[in-house]
C-alpha cells in the first residue's frame, strides 16, 4: 500500500531467512506494519472526508 511496506517485508523476510529473527518476531514484525499501514489509511480517509465535507 505505501512504501514502506514492500521494504519492511523484504527487509523482514530477509533477516528472517539469515536466521536473525525466528517466526514470532517475523510475523509480530509483519503484523505491526500492517497496522501502522492501516492507520495511516483511516487517517488520510477521516482528513478527506473533513475536506469535503466542510
């Protein structure tokens, strides 16, 4: 969805393959961006609607 997200899934998912995270932290990792992401969304989408709506 933004940037950001194919980074930290590289970035996650590559660690994860050097063996420096282990699944938990990999999932927890993946997870937190997804929320961040999801904010970010409903944030933008409360500030248009504001826009407009004004």
């Amino acid at each position: 969805m933004f940037i950001s997200t194919p980074f930290v899934r590289f970035t996650v998912n590559r660690l994860y393959r050097q063996g420096k995270l282990d699944q938990q932290q990999r999932d927890y990792l993946i997870l937190q961006d997804r929320q961040i992401n999801m904010m970010i969304s409903i944030g933008a989408l409360v500030l248009i609607a504001a826009y407009f709506f004004r």
